[in-house]
C-alpha cells in the first residue's frame, strides 16, 4: 500500500520518528481523558444528567480553544518547542493525577470543571507545537507527505487511547479515576520522550528584533480583522461560502452529538454501563466515516469539484438523518453515525481544500485560526440549542427535523452559489473570446 510505503520512508528520519512518538503518546493520553471526563460527567450512576449538563461541560472544556487558539503561535514563536513538549506534558500529568483525585473526593463540580479545562488549555500549545515543529525533523521534498500522515496518525492514536479506556474501565469496575491516571502515565510518557531530541533541534530560532509579547497580541488581533476582511472580498466568495457551510455543518454534527449522548445515557440502554459502550460503539463508527471520507473524497471532489462535493454531502445528510434518526432506535443511529462522520469529514475536507486555493499564502494562516474559532463556537453553540430542544431521554423529532432543514439549506445554498459561480465564469469566457 502506497500509505505504508511512503510511512517507512518517513520512518527512517530519526528525529521525525521521536517527535511522531511524542505526538502519539500525547494524543493517546488526549483520547484517554476525554473518555474519561465523558465517562465520569454523562454516565455516572450517582448523577442524573441533563442536556444542560452536557452543554455546560463542552462549553467550559471546548471554549477556551477559541480564545488560546489564535494567539498560541505568538507563543510558539518565543518558546522552544521541545520545551513546550517537555513542560506541557509534565504539567498535564500533574493535572491529570488532580482531576482523578478530584473525581474520588466530594468536591464542588466546578472544582472538577477548573482542572480539567487546565489540561485541555495546554492541549492546544502541545499540538500547534506539534505542526510547527515538523519541518525541523523532515525534509522540504517529504513535508507535504509527512503533513497528512502525522495528523492521521494521531487521531487514530486519540482513538486507540479512547478504546483503551474503555477498556480499563472495564477491567477497573467503572472506576473514572483509573483511567485518569492512565492518561496521566501516557501524558508523562511524552514528555519523556520528549527528552531525546535536543532543546535547540525543533526551533524556533532567535531573533534579536522580535517585537516584545504585547506587540505580538496586538498585531495577532489586528491581523485576525485582517484576514476577515480578506475573506470577505468579492473574489473569495467561494471560500467564504464554504466557511459558512463548514460551521453550519458542524453545528449540526455538534446538536446531535448531545442528543445521541442523551439516547445512550437513558432511551437505549439498561444502565450507564451499557449507555458508555454503546456511545464507544457509535463514536467508532462515526470514526470510520472519518477514515472512509479521506478515501472518498479526492475522488468525489476530483470529479465533481470540491464546492459541489460539499453540496453533496449537505444533501445526503439532509436526506438520511432523519431517516435514520426519527426511529430513535440502536440500529439506525449507529449507521447514522458513520454516515454523519462521512459527511461532516468530507465536507471539511473539501473545505479546506477551497480555502488553501482561494486565499492568498499571507493569510492562509490567519484564516485557519479564524476557521478554527468557527469550528469550535459553532459545536459549543449546537450542545447549548439542544440543551434547550431535548427531553431528558433525548427522543426529539423537533431537532432532528431543524438540523435537517439546516442540512438542507446549506446545500441549497451552496448550490445556488455554484451556479452563479459558473454563469459568472461563462460570461467572462464569452468576453474573454469576444476581445481575442
């Protein structure tokens, strides 16, 4: 397989072969804790959880990404990476061991909640640091190659760690707080690892005119209303329509998310034990419709062209999820599982595609913190309006027929672009024609 042939390749790289291990472990612990954190905030038995409940958590673990996420690279550019490796990871550990404590001890929620938005805050420096430091360990000629293998690579290990877990939870009768320090173990790990490469050899280097942190802050926060402005002229109207479908779409897969976990807490299982697997079962599910659209689309998107692959996408989801999510029954919601993790992935990934051509190499970087920003208010925002739609069990026709109807207008929006798009390119042709 070309996949495994182009991995050894990469593998032969010393240094590329130590950061990928940090990555690994690293998001391994990621997919360890979130379980957990999931496990412990929607299917213990002592608590009765509520849509709201959920909303709360995604927005006190979820938000602060929005809010570090542009400005970590202001950061990164006056750290040293390995460092940051180092240092982040020691710092998760310990506040991985805190959370478990926390768990086994009668504390406040928002005690809880405070720790473990510490762990997720520094996530984010660990992986941007991660993306910065790749071209130091590869080669011009493999960049692109090593770009696309390491990010896959760590989603699967954060997947692996999510089903490690599982399985700890198992053979720890439940216990939250185990798992925890599993992740703590696989946190301190990486950070270990971390010590095998040199401070100096992931950057960055110094540079005597770098303006103080303050100017960096400023000039980030200008440059983001920059990069927004850019987005917003006529020329780009692609890219920015395909933003707006992306966010919109992840909104969606972010509203049934909570109602799906509401179903497997309370509607299709006998207990919260059940209720956990059968949410590992259907976010495995959904992972493989991840892995499919990366098979999928460059071929869609290659015959159709990115923004019409988006629209298929949008309809299809218009078309199936209430089919199979009406019912509210096992069955048909796993299929939609892997069915809405297709579609939300290949829509991203057409995305991004559109993004990466349309705007200028300037502000490509600027424009990903903002799509970042949107990705996140918009899943964060989705758990709060179905916190308001669902009942306690999570049977809600009423939200699965909006997200439908959202599903339904982005497609339809993103298709009348299109074909303004094409007349627009028509009309220049003739005249382009007409003046030769």
């Amino acid at each position: 397989m070309p996949v495994v042939r182009d991995l050894r390749v990469l593998l032969r790289l010393r240094d590329f072969r130590r950061l990928l291990a940090v990555r690994l472990l690293s998001q391994g612990a990621d997919g360890v804790y979130q379980v957990a954190l999931a496990a412990y905030v929607v299917f213990s038995p002592e608590k009765q959880t509520s849509p709201t409940a959920i909303a709360s958590a995604m927005a006190v673990l979820l938000l602060p990404y929005s809010l570090v996420g542009p400005f970590a690279g202001v950061l990164l550019d006056r750290w040293r990476r390995r460092q940051i490796f180092l240092h982040g990871n020691l710092l998760r550990a310990s506040l991985a061991a805190v959370t478990a404590a926390l768990m086994v001890g009668d504390v406040p929620d928002w005690l809880f909640y405070a720790s473990a938005l510490c762990v997720t805050a520094v996530n984010r420096f660990v992986l941007s640091g991660l993306s910065a430091a790749l071209p130091r360990v590869v080669d011009t000629d493999r960049l692109v190659l090593a770009n696309s293998l390491s990010p896959t690579a760590g989603t699967l290990a954060a997947t692996a760690g999510g089903g490690l877990a599982f399985a700890v939870r198992l053979l720890t009768s439940g216990s939250d707080a185990a798992v925890i320090l599993l992740g703590a173990v696989l946190y301190l790990s990486a950070a270990l690892t971390s010590l095998t490469m040199a401070p100096g050899l992931l950057g960055p280097d110094r540079h005597p005119g770098r303006p103080s942190l303050r100017t960096a802050v400023l000039t980030t926060t200008r440059d983001l209303r920059q990069a927004i402005r850019h987005l917003a002229a006529p020329q780009r109207r692609e890219a920015a329509w395909a933003l707006f479908s992306m966010t919109t779409m992840r909104f969606c897969y972010g509203a049934l998310l909570v109602l799906v976990l509401m179903l497997c807490r309370y509607a299709l299982s006998s207990g919260p034990d059940n209720g956990l697997a059968l949410l590992g079962l259907a976010l495995g599910l959904s992972g493989a419709g991840f892995f499919a659209a990366a098979v999928v689309t460059p071929w869609a998107a290659g015959r159709l062209g990115p923004a019409r692959w988006i629209v298929v996408c949008a309809a299809s989801a218009a078309v199936l999820e209430p089919a199979l999510g009406l019912p509210f029954t096992t069955v048909p919601m796993l299929v939609a599982a892997f069915v809405l993790g297709l579609i939300t992935q290949g829509a991203k990934i057409a995305t991004d595609t559109i993004v990466q051509s349309s705007v200028e190499d300037s502000f490509r970087g600027r424009i990903f913190s903002v799509y970042d920003v949107l990705f996140i208010v918009a899943f964060v925002g989705a758990a709060g309006v179905a916190a308001l739609m669902l009942p306690p069990d999570g049977r809600s026709a009423a939200l699965v027929l909006t997200v439908a109807l959202l599903y339904a207008a982005v497609a339809a929006a993103m298709a009348r672009h299109e074909t303004q798009r094409g007349k627009q390119q028509q009309r220049e042709s003739g005249e382009g024609r007409c003046l030769s």
